[in-house]
C-alpha cells in the first residue's frame, strides 16, 4: 500500500516491509522491558536509584535484541520462545570454592547445542 506510484528503490515493498517489522520488534521489546524484566515498580528513595534501574533495564533490552537476533539467524524462534532459551540457560549452575575458584556443573548436550546454534563460547 505504501509503495504504490512510487518509482524509487528506496521504497520498494520488502523495505517498507522491513521498516514495519523494525518497528514491531521495537515495540514488542519495549513491551516485554516494561512487563517481562522485573521494572514492574519504579519507585525508589532517590532519583540515582531510578536512573540505575532505567540503566540496567536498557543493557537488559539491549542484550534481549541480541538473543532475538541470534535465534532469528539460527532459525531457533521457530521452535523456542526467547523465555524457553533464557530456561533453558538458567539450568546451568557454577559453584564457587573457599578459595574463590568456580566449578562449572554439567552442562547438558542440549545446552551446549543451543549455545552452539546461538554463536555463543562453550562454557568451561
């Protein structure tokens, strides 16, 4: 509908197709950063601790676009959610020593392929 009468290769269908799809995924983040990351209450003792919370809230963002990215690219959101991943990935525990070295715990074959498929390093 957009492109129709117009002549330039600037505004072809698969780009305003693409411009749409980056604006869904703007919201759909911006969605899940006021509902799904924990910044339910705002209200703190100070106006740092706000800019704090807002500061980590957008690194957490940021990263979440990422993780969609690479599950996109390894055509993984086709059978995972991004909450089945972050599951999935929270099921890997480390301990900690008295002498301050970490044990990294087993980290199961379908772990090690979803960190694989994510172009993530291997843990060890």
């Amino acid at each position: 509908m957009l492109t129709q009468g117009r002549e330039t290769a600037a505004e072809t269908a698969e780009s305003v197709l693409g411009d749409y799809r980056a604006r869904d995924t703007a919201e759909k983040l911006f969605d899940a950063f006021k509902t799904e990351d924990g910044q339910y209450r705002l209200r703190t003792a100070s106006d740092p601790s706000v800019q704090g919370r807002f500061f980590l809230g957008f690194l957490t963002l940021i990263l979440r676009a990422e993780l969609e990215k690479r599950m996109h690219t390894a055509q993984l959101h086709r059978s995972m959610t991004t909450a089945n991943v972050f599951d999935e990935l929270a099921k890997i525990k480390a301990l900690r020593t008295r002498q301050g070295s970490r044990i990294l715990l087993e980290v199961s074959k379908k772990q090690r392929a979803l960190l694989s498929s994510l172009n993530l390093p291997c843990l060890a």
